[in-house]
C-alpha cells in the first residue's frame, strides 16, 4: 500500500518522507482557480490535481492532493508571481493575523471512495520592519509560496505565533492526512506506520 502524491511540492514530498509512508510523486496538469471562497477554492483546486492523476494511479495507490491558499478576511491570497507581488502581500499581513487553507483530497480509485477537507491554522505576523520584508523578497524565498512566505524558512522571522497545524503552514496538514486515513478501509496499516 502507498501514496500516490499529486503534487510538484517539495515540502510535501519532505513531510512524506518524515513520516515514512511509501510514496511516489505525479505532478499533475491542471489551471488552478484562483478566486472564490478560500476554503472552496482550496478543496476545488485539491480536487482537480487528483483527478488529473486518477488514471495513473495503481490498484493498490491512494492518491493524496492538496492545495494551499492563505485567506486574509475572506479574500484568497496565492502564490505571488512577482517579487513587487509578494512584497504588498507580506505587507498586508505585517503586524495581523491570517489563516492558512488547505484543502485536502484524498481518493482510492479503485473503490471510489473520496475525502474532502478543508484544514484551518490561525498564523499571527509581528510588525516587522520594511528593512526584514525588503532583504526577504530580495532572497526570493516567496516563489511559489502561497500568501508569499515560508514559515519553516527564513520566513519564520515574520511570524509571531501560529493555532494548529503547523505541518498544514508548511504544505500538508498531517493530522487530518493520517486521522483520514485512520477511516479508509485497508490502509489503517499506512497510518500506524506513520510516527
């Protein structure tokens, strides 16, 4: 039994492989929504990268895909496509709190079943300086971050405090990952191998 990851995101790749569940990547093809309901647009978006993999999956394969959007009342912020992007982004959430979204799909083609989540976690940025948000858009570390920044890198510098699961920040929200599992029929066996 294994994981069929639908997704090009190394931290989502790392966090896998620190649980030590067998797994194998497919990047999938997809234009992802980018407007609507944070939560929605997250699970929509989740949704899609499974499909896109669906018939590639093997007999014995969950597919597991997820997507991350940051929501700052109400309206979705994704990844920045310019340093000028990430910058007013960042700017936006100096010295307030925001929530990060991810939506979470997990479905096993060969029985049909399907789980749809959407994970929450509260993350509150101190009132840095301009001096900190310029030396890191200048570092580049936003690229493809949703919300601009990356709490397990030298974006940790923003961040004052953070409710629930940091792994979710980072890119996978693991506790609903594995208490999902825990419910699949079958693959109680991949959960209990897990830390």
């Amino acid at each position: 039994m294994s994981i069929l990851l639908a997704s090009g995101s190394p931290q989502r790749s790392a966090i896998l492989e620190q649980l030590a569940l067998p797994y194998r990547v497919i990047v999938p093809d997809v234009e992802e929504r980018d407007m609507g309901d944070p939560s929605e647009l997250a699970v929509d978006n989740a949704r899609k990268k499974a499909d896109a993999v669906a018939d590639q999956a093997r007999a014995d394969e969950l597919i597991v895909a997820c997507d991350t959007v940051v929501d700052v009342d109400g309206i979705p912020f994704g990844k920045p496509e310019t340093g000028e992007d990430a910058f007013t982004m960042l700017a936006l959430l100096r010295g307030r709190s925001h929530d990060v979204v991810s939506g979470l799909v997990i479905t096993h083609p060969a029985s049909g079943e399907r789980f749809e989540r959407a994970v929450r976690t509260k993350v509150r940025f101190r009132d840095f300086p301009d001096a900190l948000l310029e030396r890191y858009v200048a570092g580049g570390e936003w690229e493809g971050r949703a919300g601009g920044y990356a709490i397990q890198g030298t974006g940790a510098a923003m961040v004052s405090g953070i409710g629930g699961c940091y792994q979710n920040v980072v890119g996978l929200p693991v506790a609903m990952l594995l208490l999902t599992l825990e419910d699949i029929d079958g693959w109680d066996a991949l959960a209990r191998t897990a830390g």
